[in-house]
C-alpha cells in the first residue's frame, strides 16, 4: 500500500478536500408508516423488500416491507441518523428502501456511474469523518453531514482519481486475503473435513435428535457480576479493554488504565439489552454489562461459544430501554443445553461448534478461491490507476 501512495504522489496527485453535500444528495422517499414492531425481520410472501433503519446489524436492513408504495433505491450510500449508532454508513448494492431514523445519499453526477470499489471507498472517507462523532444529541443529520468535509484523492489535472480508488479497494482485499490466508495456515484451520463425531452432531442437530434441557444461569456460572459504572471523562488511556453496552466493537469503547474490577478471559458478557458476547481477553465493565463465568469448572473455549449462544437465544426480544437486563436479575434465567443424563452434554456442544467452524470456514476457502481470481490484476503506472491509501483526515 505504501507503493501506491509514493506512486500516485510521484505522479502530481494529491487529497483535496470537498465538503460531502458537494459530491453527494440526499434522496427522497415515499414515506411509510409502518411500524418496525409490526414488521418481519426476514422476507415473508409480499414482505420482500429489505428496509433501513438506524444501526450496524445487517447494515441497517432489518425489517421487510411490501415494495408498493415504497421508494427501491439501489447502488446509493445509507447513513444512520439516529441511535447508539447515528453517522453508521454502508453501501447498499441491492434493492432496498429506507423506513426510518436513516436516509440514503446518492451521487450527485448522474453521468458518473461509480463500480461497487469506487462506493467503498468513498463510504470509508464519509465514515472516517462522521461515525463516532455524532451522539443521540446530536445526530447525524443530513442538513449537518453535508456540511462535513472528507478527503479525496485527485489528479494533478483537477479530476478525481476513480480508478485510484477502484485500485485501492483491489488491493486492499488482496492484502487482507493474505493475511486471512496465513492465518488459516498458522492455526491448521485449512482443514474443513469434519470427523465422524462431528458429523454426528450436526446430522443428529438437523434430524431433532438431540435431547434438549433447561439449565439456570446459575447452575451454568458461579459468577454473575455486574460491572461499574466509569464515566467517559474519567476513563485514562492504557491497555485495558473496557465494556459497556451496545454492539459496535462487541461494545468494547475504550482501552483504560483505570484500577477497575478485572473480569476473566474465557467468560462471557451480557449487557442490559441482552447483547451477548464471549470474551477470551480479560477486561472492565461498565455497569450496564454483567459477566458470566465459572472459575471452578474449565470449560473449553467452544462450550463457552455454545453457552454464548444459548443465552443470546434465551434474551432475544426480551429487553429494551424501557425494560433493561441486570445480571442480578438473571440467575434464575434459563438456556437450553444438549443433556446427557440429566447434565449438560459437553461432547455435543465441543463437537457440533467446532462442526459449525469447519462448516463456515469452507465457506470462506471457496471465497478465497474465487477471490484470487481478482488478486492477479495488473497495475499500470499512470495516474488514472493508481491505489489509494485510506482516507486520511488530512489526505495522507
């Protein structure tokens, strides 16, 4: 990547800056009145068409509406103007249309027709200004976003580097396929054969073969705890990663020195929406997440991801706002758990993740496959296809 920057500097080309409402619109929409309560969260008969909302899960698609009546927009860029996560930014390259606390932007040269890299990049130059600097009281909203100012690169001559940007994204995931590659080498995990227990588990999963039972929090944990509360002016920079609500980061926000409470690795966090998340780092906790573990029993890193899951299940749609989790609430609170004789079985849980693993990781070498067709492109030496590197705050 560094290449590529001396490269296109070498050439006379440079970062200007533009203020986002000079290269972007905000698109209007047929406005719909339904209720996200009253919505499914996946296509059902007529409910085909994806929805945005506020949020980073599914990039903001959540809900399903009917397509009449509504606005499909394609290939446009959606932001979150409302949330934990206002100023979130996606590029959305399927049919969707937008319902509400988000809007989508479209580029304002219709005779541009920007390629899927080229919308990538430039939703990492918007992202890198706005996200993370707007809050509930102050959202990110089109009248202030477009005001914000992001960084381009461009050519000697004055034209936007496209192709620069297109060879950038290129490169990008060349490098990080790389790294996915070694790392697959480093921890055996290129195998994705699965072993006859395995097997067995998944086929035995899928038939309804597995016998099932309620186990409490409790039984599972000997340890519940609430975390406390530290204020974000009083957080100090060092290397203790500390937790708090929210799933942006799995709702780590800050790295800190301060002498808080130190919660274990191989445990697990619940916060107050019910926001589950296994942990194999020690850490701080806010005092709207609780942690779950068991320092008697030694369980293994995969029956703690099944745990993990079992719990999420057993919270979702439960809480909210006005209807918040506290750990101390929970120790009566059941999960179900594959039983042998009346305990948990712990074979079955190893063996159906580390099934599941195998399952998605096959998944992921035939990507890479596919992928590597593209990792063999060439690079000219001209300014109209040189990389980019990222967007920097002050173009590089």
């Amino acid at each position: 990547m560094q290449e590529f920057k001396r490269q296109f500097k070498a050439d006379g080309g440079t970062f200007e800056e533009y203020k986002v409402g000079e290269l972007f619109d905000k698109i209007k929409v047929n406005v719909l009145k339904y209720k996200t309560s009253d919505l499914p969260n996946e296509a059902v008969d007529e409910y085909d068409l994806p929805a945005l909302t506020a949020g980073i899960r599914n990039q903001g698609l959540n809900n399903y509406v009917p397509k009449e009546n509504a606005t499909i927009l394609k290939n446009v860029i959606s932001i979150s103007a409302n949330g934990a996560n206002t100023g979130a930014t996606f590029y959305q390259s399927n049919e969707f249309t937008v319902l509400q606390d988000a809007y989508a932007i479209k580029w304002i040269y219709s005779d541009e027709k920007l390629t899927d890299n080229q919308y990538l990049y430039l939703v990492g130059a918007i992202s890198k200004t706005i996200y993370g600097n707007y809050e509930w009281t102050n959202k990110a909203g089109w009248e202030r976003i477009k005001n914000d100012k992001i960084y381009i690169p461009t050519y000697f001559n004055g034209e936007i580097a496209f192709s620069y940007m297109e060879n950038y994204i290129r490169e990008l995931g060349n490098e990080r396929l790389n790294i996915l590659t070694d790392y697959l080498k480093s921890t055996g995990l290129e195998n994705t054969e699965l072993t006859q227990e395995e097997m067995d588990a998944v086929i035995k999963l899928r038939n309804g073969d597995v016998v099932w039972k309620e186990f409490r929090y409790d039984e599972i944990f000997n340890h519940i705890e609430q975390g406390r509360r530290l204020k974000k002016d009083d957080q100090k920079p060092g290397d203790i990663p500390f937790i708090m609500s929210g799933v942006t980061n799995t709702g780590v926000v800050n790295y800190i020195s301060n002498p808080v409470a130190s919660f274990p690795s191989n445990s697990i966090t619940v916060d107050i929406f019910g926001n589950t998340f296994y942990r194999d780092f020690a850490y701080g906790l806010g005092d709207d997440t609780g942690a779950y573990y068991n320092d008697e029993k030694q369980y293994t890193k995969d029956q703690m991801l099944f745990f993990t899951s079992a719990i999420r299940k057993s919270l979702k749609g439960k809480f909210s706002y006005g209807n918040k989790l506290r750990s101390s609430q929970s120790f009566d609170f059941k999960m179900r758990l594959p039983a042998c004789d009346g305990i948990p079985d712990y074979t079955a849980m190893d063996n159906f993740i580390i099934a599941m693993q195998k399952l998605a990781i096959r998944g992921v070498v035939k990507w890479m496959k596919d992928f590597s067709l593209v990792k063999n492109f060439e690079i000219k030496k001209s300014p109209s296809s040189i990389a980019a590197e990222p967007p920097a705050p002050y173009g590089g």
